[in-house]
C-alpha cells in the first residue's frame, strides 16, 4: 500500500523581551540557576501576574507578518497539569481567543509554490527546567526559564513530507528574525518544534491517527525524526495494525521514535479564563503601528531580488533568508561595475563558506560591502585574476584589510603588460617542442597545456585572457627547427 503523509507541526518560540511575561525577572539565557526568578514566577500564593506589553507587541508582529486575522480583544487562559517544572500547577496560555487566526506562508520545494496554513498564534509562559544530571536517583529543578514569553505557533496539516516540513520551519524562522521578536537559535532553545504525523491511503479524504513526535531540537533531525515514525507507522498499517494516538520522542543515539506517554486531549487540561488577567484590547492604531514598523520579509525580498538583479531563484531564496546577508549583498551590488550574479556566487561561495568553518555570522564579518565590491571590481577590470582573488578574499576575511593594501602587499597585481608575457611564454614552449608540434598537428589541448605552464611560471598572476591570444598567435608562428 503507498500511503500519503499529513504533517501538522506546533512550533514554540521564546520571545527576546528583556523580562519575562508576567514579571520583572531578566530572561538572559545560560545564567547560574535558580538566580532569575521572584515570587510571581514561582507561584507563590496570593501574588499577582502583571502583563508584559512588550510581549503582546512582539506576538502581534508575529501575527501579522503570518498573514494572521488579529483577535483585537484577546484573553489568557490557565491551562491546568501537574509536573514538577510547573510551581503553579497550570501554565497561563491562550485558548479560545488566541492573538491570531487563519494565517498562512508560502513556501518553495522543487521548484513548486505551495501556501501552508497557520490555525493559530498565542501568546504563554514557558516552563522550568529538569536537570538529571548530577544525580541517578533525583531530579533538581532550574526555574529561570520559568515565565519566559512564548508564543506557540500552530500550523494546519497542510505539509506532505519531511522535506515541506523542513522547509516551512526554516520559512518560520527566517521569518521571525526578520522581525526582530526572537534570536530563533534552535540550539538554545529558543525555537522548539514538535510534529503531528499520520498516514493515509491516497485518495482518502480522512486523517489517519497521528502521533506527536517531541523535541525535533535541530533541522537536521526535523526531516530525520519524521522519517522514522513515517517508516514507523507503515510497518504497523502494512500488518494490519492500528496507530495509537500517543506522544512520542525521537532519539537521536538510536535513530528510532520511542514512546513517551498517550496523547491528551484539549479536554484534559480543564482549560478556564485566568480570573487575574484582565482581556487585552488590540487598537487599529496599535496594529496600524505594527504593520509600519514591519520590514520587507522574505518571501517578498526573494521576488525583488530575482526580478531587480536577475538572481536565480535559488541564489535569492538563500541570499535573503537572511536579513543581514541580504544587506550586504545590496551594499554590494551598489558600488559593483559587473553583474549581479557575480555578487551571488561569491557571497554563496567563499563567504559562506568562510563563515561556515569560522562558525561566524555575517555580523561579525571583518568584509565590508565597500571592500568586497572593490574586489570584484579589481577582477572585472583586470587588475587580479578571478584565481588570485580567492586569496586577497581570504586575507580580507582574516584581516578586514581593503582588497588593495593586501595586492600591494604581497604583489599580487596581475601581469598583462604584453613584453612581459611574451617573455615568459617563448621559455615555456621552447623548453616543450613535442607539444609545440603537437599543437601544429592540429591538438587543440596543448593550447591548455601551455596556458597551465605559463600560469604557473607567473605564480597565478598571468593575465589570462592576454595569454590566450598571446600564446595562440606564438604557437602558430613558431618555426621548429628539425
Ligand atoms: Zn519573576
């Protein structure tokens, strides 16, 4: 049987307030535990939540750059459970009047446009933290965490494979950081992902029975951790057995989904409006306001960007899923003589990888934009060769030095000065006459031969368009004496 996959994926994001939701305490993430908490997060009897505006600010944001209908009057409800990270035995949430419904972001796989739905976005507190570390037999408890702001934002099951699913995270992310509500680093927690997955026959209208896989903490391990239960639940409808409704946790050591309990429903929770918060009016102005502080998001950026400089879809969908990469590709673009496609395939090129094995972010580049386009300007007017610039590039990576303190510095000017070339070709084919005659014969290759030989004779710094004609002309006319 060829089953069809249905993805649905509740992602949760730490908002970056200074303080956290309901109280003053800071959210500054990796500081000594227990050291940022007060009464209100604690749950201490008889206190009371206050509401962070910064927060509902940030989630309204969210909302709207979601494409999200905004609930203008939208209220915070108790969601009750029992677990020892939670002091107050329920967590303040959002139920039935979240900040927002109905959104939605397109997304690209293949080269096809597809428009995932969002249900909704609502604003909570997060949890405390277990640690089990120190001890086999206990758990301690680190409550910084508690009271972070989140918003947890839940999409419709619109995605078909891990890779649609991989796709819209990193769209949410991108999105998000555009914005300016979260630093988004999955590696610190601060964007979290669980998946609802179940299989259907194709062509059934009906969901099968989904399972919740927790914690899919990396993009390398979203697509990899739905694979598996997908492998996981095909295995068990190809026998004739039933999928449970339950939660379930990938385990990276062992590559395979592993239980963790059955899955709730809403009605467990015995959700109910928290009678110390009081409803929260959204005004048009206040939406009007947040729409005008909205910068251009990606999706829109990559349009522009294929459409302005004529960028492959490819290169505009990488180069502006960052903000800042896709500013400094602009800075570029503006002082470059050439065409924009050479902008792209260096920064997607050396830069990035650069970056990469730095572990660096563009922010902290020591390459200005100024710098980098006078580089590719020295290439396009022929001042270095494309071969040589590789290694001013690195240099200026390393150093911050401009392109020209660094050719000057280690004369790496190319050579087209015609006398100069001339010299080193007439020794490089007088030391090679099989090949000359080669060449005679007809052997196209022996051109490349050459042009390789003069090369390196010239450290790389031969022009090499001058070569090619130079040397062309030289073999041509050389007479070999018999
Ligand atoms: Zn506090």
């Amino acid at each position: 049987m060829r089953y069809e996959t249905v993805i649905g994926l509740e992602v949760h994001v730490e908002l970056a307030t200074a303080s956290k939701i309901f109280c003053g305490c800071s959210t500054k993430f990796g500081q000594e535990i227990n050291t940022q908490c007060c009464p209100i997060c604690l749950g201490m009897p008889g206190v009371l939540p206050k509401l962070n505006k910064k927060v509902v600010d940030y989630a309204l944001k969210a909302a709207l750059a979601l494409n999200c209908k905004i609930n203008q009057e939208t209220k915070f409800d108790r969601k009750n459970y029992f677990y020892p990270d939670l002091p107050k035995a329920y967590q303040i949430s959002q139920y039935d009047k979240p900040i927002g419904e109905h959104g939605y972001i397109d997304i690209t796989v293949d080269g096809e446009v597809r428009r995932i739905g969002i249900t909704r976005i609502h604003m909570e507190e997060d949890a405390g933290k277990l640690l089990h570390e120190s001890d086999p037999t206990s758990s301690l408890i680190d409550l910084n965490r508690t009271g972070v702001p989140l918003i947890e934002i839940v999409s419709e099951p619109d995605l078909r494979s891990p890779e649609e699913a991989r796709e819209y995270l990193m769209q949410l992310r991108n999105i998000l950081k555009y914005i300016d509500v979260s630093d988004v680093k999955m590696e610190e927690g601060s964007l979290r992902c669980d998946a609802n997955i179940s299989l259907r026959p194709y062509g059934q209208e009906t969901f099968g029975t989904k399972t919740e896989l927790k914690n899919l903490n990396s993009f390398k391990w979203i697509a990899k951790g739905i694979e598996h239960e997908m492998a996981r639940q095909k295995l068990l409808l190809d026998s004739g057995e039933k999928v449970t409704q339950e939660t379930r946790r990938f385990d990276v050591n062992t590559q395979k989904t592993v239980l963790m309990r059955s899955k709730e429903e809403a009605h467990d929770y015995r959700y109910f409006p928290d009678p110390d918060l009081v409803t929260v009016e959204i005004s048009d102005d206040w939406i009007k306001e947040a729409k005008a502080s909205m910068p251009e998001l990606p999706e829109k950026k990559k349009i522009r960007f294929m459409e302005t400089y004529q960028l492959p879809e490819y290169d505009a969908g990488i180069i502006t899923g960052e903000k800042e990469l896709a500013q400094f590709f602009e800075d570029t673009a503006k002082e470059f003589r050439g065409e924009a496609k050479v902008i792209s395939n260096w920064v997607m090129g050396d830069l990035m990888r650069l970056l990469n094995s730095e572990n660096k972010e563009i922010s902290d580049c020591a390459v200005t934009a100024k710098d980098m386009a006078s580089m590719l300007n020295l290439i396009e007017d022929g001042t270095i060769s494309g071969k040589i610039a590789k290694t001013v590039f690195e240099e200026m990576f390393l150093t911050g030095k401009e392109p020209k303190t660094i050719i000057a510095e280690k004369g790496l000017v190319q050579i087209s000065d015609v006398s100069e070339l001339e010299k080193i070709i007439d020794e490089v084919i007088g030391k090679d006459i099989k090949s000359v005659r080669d060449f005679q014969n007809g052997n196209k290759k022996a051109l490349g031969f050459f042009m390789g030989q003069v090369m390196r004779q010239s450290g790389g710094k031969a022009n090499p368009k001058v070569v090619n004609e130079l040397l062309a002309k030289k073999l041509n006319a050389f007479e070999i004496k018999e």
